[in-house]
C-alpha cells in the first residue's frame, strides 16, 4: 500500500478525536461555552473534511468564472483502459488535457476562429456512485472563444465530435507515454460508436447564476463517500454502499475489496485532481490582474482603513456549517449573542481533564497497528523464513477486462 494511503487512512481514524486538540468557543455575555475538534483535512478518505474542500472549490469557481453561459461536460473511457489508470495515477494528467485539447479543437473548427481562446474548468473523478473505479473528467466549460475582447458563443453542441477528437487524442498520449502498443491503439480506434469514449453535454448554466455555478462545481469535486450510504456487516465482514439518489440499489464488497478501492481512489501526494484551461488558467487571470492594476494606478485613491482584529472575522469552520446545515454555530443557544473562539488546547491531558469535568466522555480512534498475536508456526528466531509476497496494489474485482 502506498505511503499516501496509509498517512490518509491514520489522519482519518484521528480526525474529530477531541484528545488530539480543540478550540474552546465562548459566550462573553452569558459564559456559555462549547469545544469543537481539529479535523485531518484529508481529501477522499475522511467525508467531512472533502465536503469542506468542495464547498470552497464552489466559491473560488463562483469568484473566477465570467458572467457568460458556460455547459458541463463529461468525459468517460472505456473498461479497458481504466486499469491503467489505476496502476499509474499519472496518466490522470493526460486524461484531463486530452479533454481540454478535444474541447478547444472542437470550436476552433465550429467557429472558424484559429486565434480564439476558450476557458474550462476540469476536475478528475474516479469514483463512481458505487464506490467503484471509475476514471472520468467533469468540466465546466465556455461554449465558445474568446477573440480580442469579445466572446463567440457556439449554439448547440455535438457529443459525439468531440469524443471523437477526444479519443483521438488521449490513444495518441498513451501510445506516446509508452502505455499501449500501435495495435492496441489501432484496434480501439477501429471499435463503432468511439470504442467506449463518451461526451455528455448538459444543458447551458448562466454565468451570473452564482448558485448554479457554485452546484455545479460542488457536483464536479464531490466525495465519493458519506457515512450514511457506508454499511459494516460483521457476519460475514463485508460493506455494503448504498447508490445513493443518483443510482438506484447498492454493492456489497468485501471488506479487503473495499480497502484496494479506498487506496486506489487515494490520491499521491501534491496530486491535482482540478484544473484551469485557457481564460481560467492561473497564467491568464494574472495577466489581466496585472493589465487592470496598471491602467487604475493613475486613479487609485489611497484611503485610510481602520485596522480589524482576528477575532472579528468569521471562522472557516463555523462558515461552512453555516452553509451546510442553515446553522450559525457562532450564535449562543441561550442568549442569542455571537460567540468567539478564546483558546486552542493541544494537550491530550488537559482535553481529557476538561471533558472530564464537563461529564462528557471522549472518544479514542482503533489502534494503528494490529493486535493479532503472532502465529506459531513462523519462528521469527529462524533467519531462513520470508514473508509471503503480498502485492503493493491488488486487483479489484469490478475490473472486467
């Protein structure tokens, strides 16, 4: 198992621990007090701290998207290329580029424009709602280029060309990476109805709709898994995923089939699962940040701001329960006062002494190593015994090649 999956895995048995730190929330009016954990901030194993990290991907794309009429696009491949994947998350890189690529040829061949500049937003999935691996791409895209300061907007949309570009072009990154063989390549672009690679194109999404923007993109970087569509059957050791709304009926895996699919949807460390294109990328905004700062420095005004303390600005955490839930957990339930955060305790013993005194019992997370005694028959005394070869990334069964 890979490093990163065994660090996400401990981080999620530790998060929401309260021995593991707090911060003690207080009413200055009637002293009513509250602790809340520090969380692991894990993406994909832990539900809550992905769900987080989604809410403030919706706001960033809320913030940086023009007030134009953008579409969500859906890039899928076939069975017999998502092993490779699995095996070599690298390779998730060219799936998102071919999708760009693809979309960007597409309208520069609609709208005859060779110097136009589209924009998208691309996110790589690999869940599907049954928790199996499923590698796809979810964009938010610009219908159209952007020439000289002016938008063209291409009305109506062919899946189907695209995806044949699209397919074009990710065969062509994989035969170039040395993943498939010319044959392979060859025999998957000679399949009807483009050999497994689809294109879905939703319907128009009004830029200035911040709402819809914001749904849109909590949708493209959703986790793949909550707590209540999770199920533990201690029989027969196995775990039952629930499909959710979008999916009718359930899957039941084992409980080592279900762990090989958690690692294998775990992403490696500094691994970017979204990114900017064209008017979006990072590269563009700041080009025309720095063009905007240059013509207003003649009529900026300098104004005197009065200093804010911290404390005056709202929590992260409470914004998000706020958002979630309707809630603003920085009111006080008896006075009605706003509440402020007056200390992080970081020390087990002294967390465990207050939730003592409050009559609150704390909670501990399972071990991290195992307590199974060690068999008889291996002599650990005995230089000659090896260990069985165990292989670092096992097969799911979903795979059906």
């Amino acid at each position: 198992m890979r490093k990163e999956v065994q660090s996400a895995v401990f981080s999620f048995l530790e998060c929401g621990i309260p021995e593991n730190g707090v911060a003690r929330v207080r009413c200055p009016g009637c002293g009513h007090d509250f602790f809340v954990a520090f969380s692991c901030r894990t993406r994909v194993v832990c539900p809550s701290c992905t769900t987080r990290r989604s809410l403030l991907f919706g706001e960033k794309v809320r913030e940086i998207v023009h007030p134009l009429n953008h579409r969500h696009l859906s890039f899928t491949i076939p069975k017999l290329l998502r092993a490779y994947l699995r095996r070599n998350r690298r390779l998730g890189k060219l799936l998102l580029r071919s999708a760009w690529q693809a979309w960007q040829e597409y309208l520069c061949k609609r709208l005859q424009l060779r110097a136009g500049m589209s924009g998208g937003i691309f996110c790589l999935q690999t869940h599907g709602s049954l928790f199996n691996f499923h590698p796809h791409v979810h964009a938010l895209v610009l219908p159209g280029l952007v020439r000289e300061g002016r938008f063209h907007e291409l009305k109506g949309c062919s899946a189907t060309a695209v995806a044949v570009s699209f397919r074009s072009r990710f065969l062509n990154a994989l035969q170039k990476q040395e993943v498939l063989d010319s044959d392979m390549v060859e025999r998957l672009m000679s399949w009807d109805h483009n050999s497994g690679f689809n294109v879905h194109a939703g319907k128009p999404i009004n830029g200035a709709d911040g709402e819809a923007i914001e749904r849109q993109a909590r949708y493209m970087s959703r986790a793949p898994l909550s707590i209540e569509r999770i199920h533990y059957h201690a029989d027969d050791h196995s775990v039952t995923v629930d499909g959710g709304k979008s999916h009718a009926g359930s899957r039941n895996w084992s409980v080592p089939e279900f762990f090989a699919l958690l690692a294998a949807h775990t992403p490696c460390r500094y691994e970017s699962l979204v990114t900017y294109y064209g008017v979006y990328s990072s590269s563009h905004r700041g080009k025309c940040m720095r063009e905007n700062r240059e013509e207003r420095v003649e009529e900026t005004v300098v104004e005197a701001v009065p200093a804010t303390s911290a404390s005056q600005h709202p929590s992260s955490w409470a914004k998000w329960i706020r958002k979630i839930y309707e809630i603003d957990p920085l009111t006080c339930s008896e006075c009605g006062e706003p509440m402020r955060i007056i200390a992080f305790i970081t020390d087990s013993h002294e967390v465990a002494k207050i939730l003592e005194h409050i009559g609150e019992q704390t909670s501990r997370a399972p071990p991290l190593m195992p307590t199974d005694p060690v068999p008889s028959s291996c002599d650990l005394g005995d230089t000659n015994f090896q260990y069985p070869e165990v292989p670092w990334y096992p097969d799911p069964p979903a795979l059906d090649l």
